[in-house]
C-alpha cells in the first residue's frame, strides 16, 4: 500500500477497494455497512431526524480534536437537538491526492471511537480522491438519520415567554482553540476545542421528564447567533445575563486581543436549552451529572416581544442589544 493517498484510491479499481477493506471497513465495521451494497437498508417504524453537515476545518487536528471526530459530533449534535436519538451515520470523503495514509488513519481511528461514543453506526459512505491542489488536505461530509421518541416535540419554534435558558459550560472554546492553532498563539494552559457528542446528555435531559421546548448547539456564529436565530423562530424577547455566561481565562484573553467577542465565537460541544421555569432546576440537575454539562448555568429567560430581539444585561447593570454575527469571524471552522 502507497504511503500517500493517489488519485487511484478513488477510482472504484483495485486500489480504492484495498483502502476500504483494510482501513475503512476494519475500523468501522458493523453488519450494515459489511454488506458491501449500494447503499444501507434498515427498517423503521415512528418518527425520523434526518440531516447534514460538510466539514472543511483547517487545520485538520487541532487541540481537542480532529476532522473526522467534529464530522461525528457535529451531525450527531445536531440529531440530537431535535431530540432525536442517533442511530445511523454517512461518510464520505474528498481527499486530495497526496494525503497522507497515516494522517487518514488517525482521522478513521477518531471517527470509530467518537462513533462509539454517540452509540451511532456508519452505514454507507463514499471516498472521491481529487488532483493534488483542487482541495485542501481532506473534506468530510456526514448524513445523520435519528429516532424520536414518541411524544417529544423540541424545536426553535416552541419557545414562550417565561422559559429559562439554560447553557450547558463555557463558551469559544473551540473557536479559539482553531485559531490559536492556526497563528500558533500560545496560551499559559492547554486551551481544547470542547468538541463532543452531546447526544448522552440530551438523552438524560430528555429522560427527566421536563417538557423540553428547544434546544440548539450554538456553533458558527456563536451563542449570539444561536438565539438571535430563536428569538426570530418563536417571535420572542430572549434577555440573557453577562455575568452568568462562564467563559474560560484563555478565551477572553484570546478574545482581547484579536478583537473578538466571546458570544460569537463557535462552540462544538455546548447546547442551549429552553424549558418552562417549574422545570428548569431538574434538567439544570440533569445536565450538571453529565461530564459535558458540569458547568451549565441558567443565563437568562424569555420574555414577551414586539419585535423579537435579544438582550444583555451587562456586568455593569447596562442593557445591550446582541444582534446576529455579521460577515464571518472565523472562516472553516468546523
Ligand atoms: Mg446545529
């Protein structure tokens, strides 16, 4: 086997055949994806989640994580905060030619332990190789199809006046950890991406019994973005607290000096949720018990609106309006 990824590895021939039984398939392995058909069959009865997700992230590994991993935990993120519960996962992949073996190895390695982690399977999937400067390094795109159970009902649209807003730990962090690899900024500690399936604690939310009205994992655009978007969904007012939003040392610092507010930056491992007050300390307690949410904090609440907006009552006791992210801060991220 070449050390380097050839245009020949995604031909369909000999070569790509090679890659998949003794790198893709060994690692991956389950009986759906065994079979070797043209694509994955699977029975269901109930309802379904189903969605999508390219991830182009530079550089590929990164503190924390890598590629493959964010294209696990983003799909399965965003299975679950539909509430759904992730079963079956896509992969494809667009390598440029001279990749090398050992780095995609790492990156299937990532990919199988992140996978386990979710309780997801991959299925199907698809490896195209294109000449040596038409992509960078690696792209990955994942499709997620996920169970609903009966009876949940969680969406952007749901949110009243009078939800508590909760956040599940500290945010920018995998924004600042992207750019500080990027520009070799070097921090006094370790600053990790905070990239992770949050499908095991949305299950314990879920489990509580709380009538969970919606959920989101804030990630491009930052948390500001995220609630702009579901304050414009459920035509509400969302007022949120400064000093109870928890954001690491490292990332305020990084913040400060490249100009960048906290609130935009992404997040791969955080969720907001919006549930009614009576049930805000048990999914609060919920979240907590998980290792992903031991620092969740309630930030904030909804309250009735004209014009749907969001707000921030600052340390200072002045109120701020938090509008969307306008251009883009952080191109491939995720
Ligand atoms: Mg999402």
């Amino acid at each position: 086997m070449p050390e380097t990824i050839l245009l020949a590895h995604g031909s369909g021939g000999k070569l790509a055949h090679r890659l998949i039984e003794e790198n893709i398939l060994s690692d991956l392995s389950n009986p759906m994806l065994a079979r070797m058909d043209d694509s994955a069959v699977m029975e269901f009865s109930g309802q379904l989640a189903f969605t999508t997700d390219s991830y182009v992230v530079s550089p590929i590994f990164f503190p924390g994580g890598d590629i493959g991993k964010l294209s696990v935990c983003g799909t399965t993120n965003d299975l679950a905060m539909s509430g759904a519960r992730p079963l079956y996962l896509s992969l494809s992949f667009i390598i440029e030619e001279g990749f090398p073996l050992s780095d995609l190895k790492r990156i299937l390695s990532s990919i199988r332990d992140t996978a386990r982690e979710a309780g997801v399977q991959i299925v199907t999937g698809d490896t195209k190789v294109v000449n040596r400067g038409n992509a960078d390094k690696l792209y990955i795109n994942t499709a997620g199809i996920g169970r609903i159970k009966q009876g949940t009902n969680i969406s952007g649209a749901n949110i009243v006046p009078g939800d508590k807003i909760i956040l599940s730990g500290s945010i920018g962090d995998h924004g600042i950890a992207i750019m500080s690899k990027r520009e070799g900024l070097h921090f006094s500690t370790d600053l990790q991406s905070d990239c992770a399936p949050l499908c095991g604690m949305v299950a314990n939310m879920i489990a509580t019994g709380a009538d969970i009205h919606a959920l989101r994992d804030p990630t491009r655009g930052g948390v500001a973005t995220t609630l702009n978007e579901m304050s414009e969904q459920s035509q509400v007012r969302i007022v949120i607290e400064e000093e109870r939003i928890p954001v690491r040392d490292e990332v305020l610092g990084a913040c400060e000096m490249l100009g960048f507010d906290p609130l935009y930056v992404a997040n791969e491992g955080k969720l907001v949720a919006f549930v009614p007050s009576r049930d805000a300390q048990r999914v609060l307690d919920a979240m907590r018990r998980h290792p992903y949410g031991a620092r969740a904090q309630v930030i904030g609440e909804v309250e009735q609106a004209e014009t749907p907006c969001v707000v921030m009552k600052t340390v200072l006791g002045a109120s701020r309006l938090v509008d969307m992210l306008v251009g883009d801060l952080l191109p491939r991220i995720c």
